[in-house]
C-alpha cells in the first residue's frame, strides 16, 4: 500500500508499506533450518519519463524503516533497521483517475546476521491499480458569456 504526492510532470514523492514476506531457510537434507519474516516503511522519490500521454517509465530511489522477525533453531529474535529501496517500473493511465502500474523492487540486506541469525535481500515484482486524486480535464474552460449593453440615461 502506498501513497504520494506529484511534485511536477516529472518528479513525485511516495511512502508506504510493504509486508516482504515469510522466508525459510532449509538445512542439510530436507531438514528446518530458519524462518525471517519482515516488513518495513519507505520514502521515496520517483522520477517518470513519458512515453505517451498516458504511458510512463519510472525509477524510485529512497530508504525503507524495517522490522524483521527470525526463528532460528526455537530461538526468537527481531531487529529493526534502515535500508535503501531501489524500483524501476511502467505506469500506463487507463482513465482520467485510474492507472495500472507494474514494479521491481529491490531492498538491500533486511536483517543483520550477526544480531538475529538471518539477513537477505528483498526482490519483489508487484502489479497494481492506482487512483489519481486531483486529475483536471486538459480542456480549456469555456469562456465567460460577453454581457453588453447600454446604459439609459
């Protein structure tokens, strides 16, 4: 879940939310090795080159505030953090509110070893559907009515 503000035709800035997920470590031969799950906040800027009108390429550079929770060998243990998020991604504007946006996402080493057992970086691939709030008609209004007349006396 996110959302932003757009700076101009080509700069925004989003936050948001973002479950990355459970994840399970293997050991030798099948057996259980560890579990990580994590979730964070981001901040970002996202720039957009336009392709068309209503098609855009974009990129997003930020930083995301993490949680990540492991279980290793009965052991619980949870560690938060700050890491930098990078996204490339395509957004093509279906109607005048509503776009469908397709991303990568790329979070750098959520977790620290040393301290919780488990680190690793997130990839993601994400589709969704976006509402734009705000969105103007490009048609000029209409002029005002001339009003003439004259002045009796």
């Amino acid at each position: 879940m996110f959302g932003g503000y757009q700076i101009n035709d080509w700069l925004a800035i989003e936050g948001g939310y973002d479950y990355l997920g459970n994840m399970q470590y293997n050991g030798n031969h099948g057996v259980n090795g560890a579990k990580m799950k994590s979730q964070g906040l981001q901040l970002s800027l996202k720039t957009s080159y336009a392709l068309t009108d209503s098609w855009d390429l974009y990129s997003r550079f930020g930083a995301m505030g993490y949680r990540a929770e492991t279980d290793v060998a009965g052991h619980n243990n949870f560690e938060t953090g700050v890491r930098p998020v990078v996204a490339a991604g395509t957004e093509y504007a279906f109607a005048k509110n509503w776009a469908g946006r397709l991303e990568y996402q790329w979070v750098s080493n959520v977790g620290n070893a040393n301290q919780i057992g488990l680190n690793s970086d997130v990839h993601s691939v994400t589709a969704g559907i976006v509402y734009r709030f705000g969105q103007h008609d490009d048609a000029a209004p209409a002029p005002a009515p001339a009003i003439t007349g004259q002045v009796m006396r």
